[in-house]
C-alpha cells in the first residue's frame, strides 16, 4: 500500500500504474483547486500592484509565512490519521519559551536548541499517548492541553515577554531566522528541506505508508498487522518536534519568546493544510498540497498589505476561504458537487426536450 501526494485512498496498484497515477492526480488532483487559486490571485495581484512580483516582496512572503510553513508539516501528519491537532501554536509557544529561558540562563545555541526540540517531543508523546493508547478523541486532548500550555506559559512567565535581543549568543538564531544567501532566504532553504524529509517519510518508509493507511482505515490497517496506538503516538509526537523547530524560527523572527498565544495561528495552520486538499477523514492529502495551501494564504495576505486592508480583516478573510476550502472538500467526498450536476443536466435535458415540443 501507498500514499499518494494529491490524497487518493491506500489502494495497491502496479508500480507502472502508480506512477501514471500519481503523475495524473498531481495534475488535477486535490491540490489542484489550491494551486489554481493562487495562480489566480498571483496574476491579479501582479496585474494591479508592481511591488507585487518584484524579488523582495516574493521572498518577504515566504518570510512571512516561514513559522506557518514549519508547523504546517507536524500538521499534515496529524490530519493524515484523520486527527486535529489544536494545540499547535500553544506548543510552539511554548517550546519557544523554553527556548528563551535558555537563553536567559546563558545557554549557547546547540543545547538551548536541544532542550526546545525536547520540550517539543515531550509534548507530543503527551498527545500521542492519549490519543494513540487511550483513545481519547484528538480534539478533546488537543483542545485541553492547548489550555494546558498556555496557562503553564503564564504562570512561568508571569505573563512577560522574554526579550532576547541583548543576548549575543542569540544571534545565530537570529541569522538562521532573518538573514539570505545571496537572494535566497536561509530560512527558505530550511523549509525546502524539511518538505523534502518530510515528503521522504511519508513516501518511502513503511511508517509513512502506515500513516496513510491509519488514515484510511484504523480497523483495515490494523487487520493488515499495523501497531495503530503506536503510529498514532509517533505522529503526534513527531508533530509537536516539528513544532518546536517552529518555535525556534518564531523567536528568531520575533527576538523575543512571546507568553501570548496568538489564536489565529492555529487557524492559519489548519487551513492551510486543508485548502491544500486534506480530507479531515484522513488518509488524503500531501506535502505538496500543503506548501501550495500555505503559499496561497501568504500570498492573499501580501495582497491585502498591499492594497492597504487593515490587519485586523486578515482572520475574516482566512476564515472565509477555509469555510469554502472544507466545504468544497466535504462536497466532493460525499458526492453532493456530482448529484447537483446530474440533477442539473437532467433538468437541462428536460427542459430541451419540452421546448422541442
């Protein structure tokens, strides 16, 4: 069994047939209504601002949306199992703090870096543990240790930011965060390469083939021999790792460990991966469609910056495209988008025939 990029359900297939499968659904697949959007709106934006396509404004995009794009990974994971993680911008926060107390206490780098990935995994295997072994529903663990996190990010903190631009040692992860190899953005080269081991897990290790395969069918894939709790507790915990090196782009951007979780970061995150083409039942979605998702909500949000929309607006219109996005997805998976189209030529055929009369 396999996954493949655009979402089509683990099926077994030749390998000749997968490939042309594969090659087929990228084109008109699930991220295809993504990948059409942005083209969509990239083209009018290009056509109605000049700043909108010159270099520095493409790579401030992908500055911009940097933390969303490292955390959206973890969450592909999640939702691939047909989970819901809302706890993600609270770990992030939170693995972030830890970095900044690092930090504080004069740490150096590697270990304040190594103490925030394990904050991170700690996390997860709380998540993992509950969800995977115990069975208790993703949203109801994700919903309360996302409360969790936040109040244990207060009361340490007593509700202060943790300043870190007077810290020297915090200067290499201002570089890794901030600065470009020649016109190219580090943090850009960072993110590529997380896809790509990422991409690499999903698709040529038997783990990613049991993501996959959870997703589709928790009973089907244990029948077929899969450890279900214990793939669903590497996920998540492999989830809030991918966190925690979000948080340390989050801070390097920020210059700052932040107390205050900012709701509209798991929102940001969710959508993008499901305007990217996953199915919230599981077992369908990529990589692919995931960067495509976080690309077209930056580059929506550039749009607005550039044509001078308050910041406040930003969430609405977030909201908005991730309420068509889901519903569009939930249309297609029950059949309703075909249904209306019979119904329609039906109605068509019809009245044709009654004006021939």
């Amino acid at each position: 069994m396999a996954g493949s990029e655009d979402g089509a359900k683990i099926e077994a297939t030749s390998p000749g047939e997968g490939r042309l499968g594969f090659l087929r659904r990228v084109s008109i697949g699930r991220v295809a209504g993504a990948l059409v959007g942005l083209i969509a709106v990239a083209i009018y934006l290009a056509a109605t601002d000049d700043l909108f396509l010159t270099w520095g404004n493409v790579m401030n995009i992908f500055r911009a949306q940097s933390v969303i794009f490292i955390l959206a990974i973890g969450m592909t994971f999640v939702i691939l199992t047909g989970g819901l993680d809302l706890s993600v911008a609270a770990a992030a926060g939170f693995s972030g703090m830890i970095l900044g107390l690092c930090f504080k206490a004069g740490m150096s780098p590697v270990p304040a870096i190594i103490i925030c990935i394990i904050s991170g995994i700690v996390l997860g295997m709380l998540n993992g543990f509950l969800v995977g072994l115990v069975r208790v529903s993703p949203f109801v663990v994700t919903l309360g240790t996302m409360s969790i996190y936040t109040s244990v990010i207060l009361v340490v903190t007593h509700g202060s930011t943790v300043s870190l631009f007077n810290y020297p040692k915090f200067s290499a992860i201002q570089t890794l965060a901030n600065r470009d190899v020649g016109p190219i953005p580090i943090i850009l080269m960072v993110i590529l390469a997380l896809y790509a081991i990422a991409w690499f897990v999903l698709h040529r290790t038997s783990f990613g083939r049991a993501v996959y395969a959870v997703g589709s069918n928790k009973e089907a894939a244990r029948l077929n021999g899969l450890n279900v709790p214990l793939t669903l507790f590497l996920v998540y915990t492999i989830a809030a790792l991918v966190y925690a090196l979000g948080a340390i782009q989050q801070d390097g951007r920020l210059t700052a460990a932040v107390p205050i979780v900012d709701p509209n970061q798991m929102l940001a995150v969710i959508a993008a991966v499901l305007i990217g083409g996953m199915s919230m039942s599981g077992g369908e979605g990529g990589l692919l469609g995931t960067f495509v998702g976080v690309l077209f909500l930056g580059v929506i949000q550039n749009g607005l910056t550039l044509k001078g929309v308050s910041a406040f607006w930003q969430g609405t219109v977030t909201g908005l495209i991730l309420i068509v996005a889901v519903g569009l997805a939930v249309s297609r998976e029950t059949g309703a988008l075909q249904r209306m189209r019979r119904a329609l030529s039906r109605k068509g055929k019809g009245e044709a025939v009654g004006g021939s009369d």
